[in-house]
C-alpha cells in the first residue's frame, strides 16, 4: 500500500467514522453505523447488569402500576417492566426502551420489539391447565414473522404437570405458588419445556418461557400485580 | 436493554447474512456454479429462491457465478468466465472473458423408487464457448450417497460420443448473445455420470466420469486432458459455506467456493425496531358520548394536534385529517416501514388511543409523494377485539378500497421543508476486460426541499474518494449514437459530480390515476423532462402507464453544463445525432406469489424502437431479483457485443442490514455488456413500484407486519 493510498484508505475511515449519514434526513439508512454497532457492540453500548433490589425497590416507589421483571436469558438481558395498557384478559407491559411483553393471566402471549418477536398465541388450553394446576395435555400454538415477513405458526402438543408448592416473596408479592411444568413439542424437533409458578386465584407469577428460535428461554416475574 | 437485545438480535442478523443455517439443505455446486458433481450437473435443487454465489479456479480458468433458485423446480445462472493463455481474436491481455446463461427445469422430482430427473442449458444465449445440453437423473440410496447419471450433448459430447441428431456448429460466436436454438440437442450424445458421498454433514466426496473433453482449451489455451475421471471434496463450513477442492483430467487442480444465502431467511424475523402502542379499548359508556361532537371544529383541531404528535414519535407523519361523530380520515405518510401495514397498524392503534371513543370507523389513506395511494377501512372494535389473536383475522375484517374524493387535503403546517444527509456511496463498473469489477467510494451529500408533499426539489452531489472508475480506458466501436457507451469519458471526467437534480410535481388527477412530471438533471448522462402517467386500481394485478421524455445529453463533467444530442465515435470518427424525445407505453402484471412482469414498448434513448420484457421475484420483505431482455430494431451486428441488452437486477431491502424498518434498498443491475441500443433513461421515481406498494395485493402478503 502506497503513502497515497494509506492516506485515503485513513480518510475513507474517518468518513465512514464521522459521517455514518448525518443530517435531518431520517429515510437515509445508518447503513455503517448498524453494522459497526453490530460488530463492535455500539458507540458507547454500556455493560449489562443484572437490575439489583435496590432498582426494583426505586421502580416500585416510583409508580403504583403493576411492575413485572423481563429476562432474556440467552442474552443475559435484564428490565423492568410496568404495565402501560388493559385489554380485555390481556395486560401490555413496556421497558424503558420502548420493549413490550403481553401477559394473560401471567402468560407471556405476545412481545414487541426484542427481535424475533412473538406475535400471538393460541393458549386457552394451555392457560385453562396451569390455571386449574391440573395435569394434562393441550394444544398451544405460537406465531412468529419470519424473516420475508410471512407469519410462520408453531402448533405445539404440551404435556401439563403441576408439581410442589411452596411460598414466594418477590417485590411486593407475598404469595403461595405451585410449580407447573409444560413439555411441548411440534413433532418436527421443535420442543421445549416451561415453568411455571401459579398462585391460589390461578394467575401466574413467575415463568419461564420458550419464545422462539430468536429469543430462546425468558424469566418472568410479577413485581407487583 | 433495547440496544443490547438490538445488537444480540443484529448480530444474529449478520451471522444470518454470513450464509443462513437453513432449515432444508443447499446441495453441492459444480464448477459451473450449479447443483452438481465436479464439472457434471446432478439432478439437485436448491432450496427454492436459494441465490448462490461461486467463485471457482481450474487450471487457467476463473469462474463466478450467480444461481438464483427461480421457483422449486427451476434455477437460472449468469457466470462470467476469464481463461487465461486463450488464443482467440477477443482476448484481452491473453485472457478471454466470458459471459453465459443456463437455464435448469426439474421434469420429475424424486419419489421413493424415482430419481429426479433434470434438463438443462448450459450458456444457451452466450457465445457458446460452454454450449451445450443436459438430460441428468440422480437417485438418494440411502442418506449421504447419490449417484447420478445423464446424457450430454454439445460440450457435454465431446468426450467418447455416439452419433445423435442433425449437425452442431463448433464456432465460439463474435457477438454473442442470441439464444443458440440452432444448437440444442444437436449433435453427438455422450454419457456422464457419478457419486456423491457424505460420511457426515461436513463433508461430500466425489467422483464421477466427464464427457467434456476441454478440446477449446486444450486447443487454445494448452489445457491437458488426461482422464474423464474427476475427484472432489466439499467441506460445508457452520455457516453453510461450501469450500471445494477438485482434481480433474488427470491434470489439473481446481478449487471453489460457494457460498448460498435466501432472502427468505435472511436478517432478523420481525425486526428490532421498538414496541407500538398498545390498543386503548373503550367502554360502552363511553362509545355512546357524543358530547364532544358540540364543538366539532375545535375537538378536529385539538385531536389533529395530539394525533400528529403521537404519529411522529412512530416515524410517520400526518399529512390531513378529517374528523366526523362516527368516523375519522387520516392521510398518513410513511416514510419509514417498508411493509405499509405496520405503518398502517401502529396508525391504528395511535388512532384508538386518541380519537374520541364514539369514532368507530378508521379509514387510513397512505399518500405516497402527496398521492393519496388507496383506502384502508378498518373499524375500531375489530382493533379492540382482535389484538391479541392472529393477523388474518384482522385483515379479513379490513376493507382495502380507492383513496375517496374526498381525501382530507394537505395539511401544509410543516412546508416548505428542507431535509439534508451526507452518507457515503458507492459506484461500480463490471465485466471491463482490461480490469473486471471497479468501484469508487466516496461521500455524497444531499438535499430536498419539499414545497409541499407533492412538489419536491432534490438533488445530490458526489465526491470520490478512493477508487479506480476512472480508469476505464477501453474505447469500443459503436455503430449507433453513444448514448451509454461514452461511460469512461463520464467516469473520468465528473468529480466531483451531480447525479441528479430535480424538481418534480406527482399528482392524482383523476381516481386510479397517478402522475409525475420531473424536470432537471434526470440522471447521470441526461437532463430534460421527463412525464409519466400510471392507471393503477387498488385491487388489480393489472396496471398500464405511459412515458414520455425530452432530454438532451449532460457534459462529461455532471455538473451543470450540456453538450447536445450528438456523438462522435473515438474509433470511427463518425457523427451522429439521436433525437430528444423517447418515451414507452407500460404493462405490469402481478402473478401472485410475487411472480411480476412489466413490457415496455417505445423508442429508446438511441433513436431505436423496440420492447423490453422485465421479470422480477419479489419477496415480501422487499427483495426483488429479475431479468430484463430489451430487442429493438437495432440489429445485432449494429449492436455489437451481446446483440442485445439484457442483464439482471437484484434489489435488497437495507433493513435485511439493519434489523431497522426502512423503504429504502440497494439495486444493483448487473448487463453483460453495456451497449448503446435499447437504452432507457435512469429515473429514480417511476410510479409503479411506490404505488403498487399501497395496494390491498401487496399490503395483505405482509400483513403480519400489521401488530408489529
């Protein structure tokens, strides 16, 4: 490489550096920048760590709404949720990062914005079981977008087995759970397993769901109902 | 958490974009770049619309290429071939390059006792240096063992052939480019065969025996021909990366890499972009409470307001709103999903959050450059009821109709107004002999100024920075104006450079009609005038337009200046003029399944008249791949080089990069050669493709998108 080329190869660096598309124009794409952010974790990204009691007792202070803990375990991402809207059995939480979880009952049913996103479910067998702490099969079936942007449904037969109980106490819930377990497979090599912890009044508060080839395994846990 | 998930979700991208794990398995590639042994084609086919890149070295001989799995049972590829030490009058530097098609159809599929059966046509439009025909069936044994066998005939019958039918022309073609029906299934037949081994999913090993005897290497370019029997080796690496080592006729060394990605699995399903707002649902109370309605004019103002400030924050714009008792009108801009119905759908739900609860009809008219597209009914307890259940449920209670008459006028609050950006660019020249593939790298700054929604004033300017465009020395002999052949003088003499810079007016003078009318520097070689009209209906798969340009050739500089519409060739030395006005009539026709066609017929840039055929794949996510032919009444031999203009477009969505919602894509159009006739003129804002987008065929395939 000569000096001339060296130089402009540095130039051409800066550029892209600088420049990653400025302006007021939001149509033209940070091309460079998503994949400099991809592949060097972004400009300034923070380390990640786990929300500590402390966060969770300043989150519970500073609203009365309900309040869920959100963890993607795969990628050891960890935020609180609170709960932004009601319809109907269906409850949406939202992080601070504009991220949505759906519960019904506690059921995870639907996120937004993790990538990968669960768009909808079929649950009511599945729900009627854990809420009923009974054993049993159900059909469960879960809708992705795949990445042509075609909805893709999952159709799951789970296999439902309640198991011991004991007390909780996570945020302001003091509470006695029995733990659920749903084995699920499509047949096809897709299976996973679920927990669950579902209180007296059948509402789940704590789990641990498969959402999706993307996500993998994320924890949940009611804060405050 | 946002950006970690974000980049934990774009990384899966980018090792999605490093060669998706697929769910069904890419076969092996030949050295022709296609499903096959070592230089033999099997009966394999890819996944359907796998695109395939290869780059391969036999001996003397480089071979790219790029397969594309057209529907399940047919593939097309385009190589480009440079052989070293080949005598022949079209070498450059010693070196002979090389373009040619085949075209691949699956006549039987295989069954538990059947073996697929394959016909193929190998470099059927090119000069016929790789001529020739295939019938091939290949059977599974058992899991990792296939063995293949076929009949050969042209190239595919120079080795140990037996006599067949009629007679074949052994000449390699001057120019090229017409498709060698004469040819086909001509000539001597010979046997090929072979098999494929896989003791894991790692590795394939090969053999197979060769009827190609390589005569015009071995007769050109010193190539020795020993055996038929060739061996091969393939390792598929995680990423679904196949690298290939051969050992072929019993002489020679080759090596490739293939490397296979599918629009349909590639990037992030979903995207990373944030949550919508959830729907508000209403209480009865509430939806009975006409109170509001006392004071129409103030509550439209105030809700106006509130609405457009909700729309922003999705990155969608309010461009008018109309407000009654039952029913609220919104004409909405999107400029940032490429699937309209999450812009329609995070609309929706801004609506249901704002809007008083006695509205329950939603008709949302997605205006494109101030064109109100279409019309999108959706009622607002279907919103309420059906959130959380699957997405065809709403868009089967969704009406897709033509935007009313009575559209909501522009809302002008926020014109004139000026956006800017400086981004890099990228340019790219390729199939020069004297060097391939160039590119020039640089900055590009650019700016709008929109007077309103539908009068736009844009342009941009260039600056190279690094790159090897301008050198581009070749000076080829044109029989017609040089109206693209005078590229070099372009590529050497503009930088920095303006592309573009226009003013444009888009309009919608009657229902189902589009128009556009572009004044300025259109393009990078003409400036002038350029007037389209488009009859689109919402519901049809069927759409007519008309063109109609004057322009006149820009100076070699792309600034300012221009130079009149006559050329003098640097070979001959002879003048020519070519008129200013051009112009086509278009059909488009939406097959389904993201099949497209559109035929142009008109008089082209040069003077000449003719018709190009374009098909396109469209994927729902916004990839287009497709093929383009033009023929007009320039002959071949005034052509030149390729006898006619032809090439291939691939257009990927930016999002499928980013993981981010865009409307934006890069399109590369790939000609073999770049000649004078049938040339078009290079407008950036036709009318089909942004309107089409708006329209219930396209809205209802990504409807999915809709609760995203």
């Amino acid at each position: 490489m000569t000096f001339k080329t060296t130089c402009r190869a540095g130039l051409l660096a800066g550029l892209i550096a600088t420049l990653a598309a400025c302006g007021n124009d939001d149509r033209r794409d940070p091309l460079l920048e998503s994949a400099y952010e991809s592949l060097f974790g972004g400009f300034g990204a923070e380390e990640q760590t786990p929300i500590t009691d402390q966060q969770v007792g300043q989150a519970l202070a500073a609203t009365d709404r309900p309040v869920i803990r959100f963890t993607v375990l795969d990628r050891e991402a960890e935020a609180l949720a609170v709960e932004i809207e009601r319809n109907g059995a269906h409850r949406t939480y939202a992080t601070a990062d504009r991220q949505a979880i759906v519960l019904r009952n506690g059921l995870i049913t639907a996120t937004r914005g993790l990538g990968g996103d669960l768009m909808s479910v079929e649950e009511d067998r599945l729900l009627g079981l854990l809420r009923g702490r009974s054993a049993g099969q159900a059909t469960y079936v879960q809708r992705y977008l795949t990445p042509e942007d075609v909805t893709e449904a999952l159709s799951f037969t789970c296999t439902v087995t309640p198991g011991q109980s004991s007390d909780i106490a996570q945020g302001v819930i003091r509470t006695s759970v029995t733990v659920m377990q749903a084995a699920c497979s499509d047949g096809q090599g897709t299976a996973f397993t679920d927990s669950y912890l579902v209180d007296g009044s059948g509402e789940i508060v704590t789990s641990k769901q498969w959402l999706g080839e993307t996500t993998g395994y994320a924890t949940m846990q009611q804060l405050r109902r | 958490m946002a950006r970690r998930a974000g980049i934990a979700a774009l990384l899966a991208g980018a090792t999605a974009l490093a060669g998706a794990v697929q769910a069904e398995t890419v076969p092996s590639f030949n050295l022709y770049g296609l499903p096959g042994l070592v230089d033999m084609p099997d009966a394999n086919m890819a996944p359907d619309a796998t695109l395939a890149l290869t780059y391969g070295r036999m001996g003397t001989a480089n071979r790219g290429s790029v397969s594309f799995q057209i529907a399940p049972r047919l593939v097309g590829t385009f190589r480009y071939t440079g052989i070293e030490n080949f005598d022949h009058r079209a070498s450059a530097d010693g070196v002979y390059y090389d373009r040619s098609f085949d075209l691949r159809f699956q006549i039987l599929t295989e069954g538990d006792w059947r073996p697929s059966v394959v016909v193929g046509l190998q470099d059927f439009i090119g000069t016929g240096i790789y001529s020739g025909e295939y019938l091939v069936a290949t059977k599974t044994l058992r899991p990792g063992l296939q063995v293949t066998g076929g009949l050969g005939w042209g190239r595919l019958a120079s080795y140990n052939g037996f006599e067949g039918f009629g007679e074949r022309s052994e000449e390699i073609l001057g120019t090229g480019g017409q498709p060698t029906t004469d040819r086909w299934f001509r000539g001597d037949i010979a046997p090929f065969g072979g098999i494929a081994w896989s003791p894991n999913e790692r590795l394939t090993f090969k053999v197979e025996y060769s009827s190609d005897e390589y005569v015009t290497e071995t007769a050109q370019a010193g190539f020795e021909h020993n055996s038929p029997i060739n061996l091969g080796m393939d390792y598929r690496f995680k990423s679904g990366t196949q690298l290939s080592v051969y050992y072929a006729h019993g002489s020679t060394l080759a090596a490739q890499l293939t490397y296979a990605m599918n629009p349909k699995t590639l990037g992030v399903p979903g995207g990373v972009e944030s949550a919508p707002n959830p729907v508000s649902p209403r209480s009865a109370a509430e939806i009975a409470d006409l109170g509001w309605t006392s004071d129409l004019v103030s509550a439209r103002a105030s809700t106006q307001d509130r609405l457009a400030r909700s729309l922003e924050r999705e990155k969608l714009g309010l461009e008018g709103f109309d407000l009654e008792p039952r029913r609220a009108t919104l004409r909405l801009r999107n400029e940032t999903y490429g699937a309209p119905a999450q812009a329609i759908g995070r609309a929706a739900r801004a609506m249901s959050r704002i809007l008083p609860a006695s509205v329950e009809e939603f008709v949302i008219v997605p205006s494109e450059k101030g064109m109100p597209a279409s019309a999108v009914t959706l009622r607002r307890s279907d919103l309420e009821a059906l959130e959380n259940e699957a997405a065809d449920q709403m868009l089967a209670r969704t009406g897709f109709g033509e935007a009313p008459r009575d559209t909501p006028k522009m809302d002008l609050e926020e014109y004139p107004r000026f956006l800017w950006s400086l981004a890099p660019y990228f340019g790219y020249a390729t199939f020069d002999p004297d060097g391939p593939f160039r590119i020039d790298v640089g900055a590009s700054l650019r700016g709008e100024f929109q007077f309103t929604p539908n009068i736009i004033a844009s342009g941009s300017i260039n600056k190279k920075i690094v790159g090897n465009l301008d050198e581009v020395t070749r000076v080829s002999e044109s029989q017609l104006p040089r109206v693209r052949t005078d590229y070099a003088e372009y590529a050497r003499e503009a930088d920095p450079r303006i592309p573009r810079l226009t003013l444009g007016f888009y309009g919608k003078p009657a229902t189902q009609l589009y128009s556009r009318l572009t004044l300025g520097y259109l393009e990078p070689m003409y400036a002038g005038a350029s007037a389209e009209l488009l009859w689109k209906p919402s519901d049809s798969r069927f759409a007519l337009g008309a063109e109609l340009n004057y322009v006149e050739r820009r100076d070699y500089d792309m600034l300012f200046g221009l130079q009149g519409n006559e050329t003098t060739d640097p070979v001959s030395g002879i003048t020519r003029s070519f008129p200013h006005v051009n112009g086509h009539v278009s059909a488009y026709y939406d097959f389904g399944k993201g099949y497209n066609a559109q035929l142009d017929v008109g008089r082209y840039i040069a003077g000449d008249t003719g018709a190009t055929l374009t098909f396109t794949r469209e994927f729902v996510n916004g990839w287009r791949i497709g093929a383009f032919a033009t023929v007009t009444d320039v002959s071949s031999e005034d052509f030149g080089e390729g006898s006619f203009d032809k090439g291939l477009m691939f257009s990927i969505p930016v999002a499928i990069g980013t993981g981010q919602p865009s409307r934006n894509d890069t399109t590369m159009t790939i000609r073999s050669v770049q000649r004078d006739g049938g040339a078009k003129l290079a407008i950036d804002d036709r009318l089909y493709q942004r309107i089409r987008e708006n329209h219930e065929p396209d809205v209802a395939a990504s409807w999915g998108r809709f609760w995203r």
